[in-house]
C-alpha cells in the first residue's frame, strides 16, 4: 500500500527531496493590546478546550546537522486539503524541536494507537534521548524517522509556517503515507488518555 501511495503522490508532482524551511529569525512575540486580551483566565480556557477529544501524533523528523533524529507529542495535528494533499500540525514558537524540524525541511507525522500511552510521554519530556529503545525506520521518501508499531504515518515536505499567536502553524505536503487496517487510536481528553468504546 506505501509504494502505491508514493507513487500516486510522484505523478501528481510531489517533491522527491525536502529541502530545509528557514525556522529562524522565529517571529517576533507583540505585545498584546488590552483589548486583545483573553476575557477569561488561561487555565479556564485551557479548562474549557480540554473537553474537545483529539488524536496523538509524534512528529518526527531527521536532522542531520543537528545529530539525527528528533521529535516531540503532536496533539494538534489535522489534515487540510485533498488536492493538493496537505496536512498542518501547531507547534510553540518557543519550541526547541522545531528549528531542528526546519532545518531537516520534512517531518513524518506517526499517528499513535490507543497502547502507545507511554510512546507518547517519551516524546512530550525535553531534554532526554527521545529515541532511545523506540524502533524506527526511514520514511520512504524523506528519510523522517518512521515509528515501529504506529497504526499510520504520514511522510511529509514543510509547505508553509504561518504565525498563530504563541504558535506557529505548519503545513506539510503529503508525499507518502500508509496505515495499519486493525488498531483503535489514542485519545486525548481533559488531560486523560483514553481510547474508543463499544
């Protein structure tokens, strides 16, 4: 299923190599104005957002300038477009992960099945080998590291970063993707992991 997959995605002309994404200068933080301001505290924002259930990803991406492989917990990821296949995923401006993301010009986004509770947990810590006992393997078309046992994967070039307030929002090219056809997600909800009922 892969290779029908990248070879779907070459005929409708998508890139073959990533080419790095200039993370840096990162985007100025403003000051924000008074009225711009939330009309609620942050933890009952965060509260109130925590009740919309989402997916976890890993994305994961190959930076050989900054010593091999990197990445971190996704829950903001989505899919954007069919045609042309894009997807985007929202990451901290102040992220030390993403520069190396950037640098490497590509990223896999590795959709975690509802068993992968402590993958995710690995990839959320900064500053520990994130890697270390996790089995991978190269993403068909950019090399992004691949996580063993994921239920799907999405390889993909950087397309565009745009500016959301403390984020940064980016939108991937889907060059190559597959899945597993058996395997309930992991979910995120109200800052509990969980996974689908009967």
């Amino acid at each position: 299923m892969a290779a029908t997959a990248v070879r779907y995605l070459r005929s409708v002309g998508a890139a073959t190599a990533a080419e790095p994404y200039d993370a840096l200068p990162r985007p100025e933080l403003r000051t924000v104005r008074d009225d711009e301001r939330l009309p609620v505290d942050p933890a009952e924002f965060r509260r109130v957002l925590g009740h919309f259930a989402s997916g976890v990803t890993v994305v994961t991406a190959y930076d050989e300038e900054g010593g091999g492989p990197t990445g971190f917990a996704c829950q903001s990821f989505a899919s954007l477009s069919l045609d042309p296949p894009l997807v985007a995923f929202m990451v901290a401006r102040t992220s030390t992960t993403w520069p190396r993301i950037a640098r490497a010009g590509a990223f896999c986004v590795n959709v975690l099945g509802a068993d992968q509770g402590g993958l995710c947990r690995a990839f959320a810590v900064s500053g520990a080998d994130k890697f270390a006992g996790v089995g991978h393997a190269p993403a068909p078309v950019t090399g992004s590291p691949r996580l063993a046992s994921v239920p799907a994967w999405i390889d993909c070039t950087i397309s565009a970063v745009h500016t959301g307030g403390d984020h940064l929002i980016v939108v991937g090219r889907v060059e190559a993707l597959g899945a597993e056809e058996e395997g309930d997600p992991l979910l995120f909800h109200r800052g509990r992991f969980g996974r689908l009922g009967a």
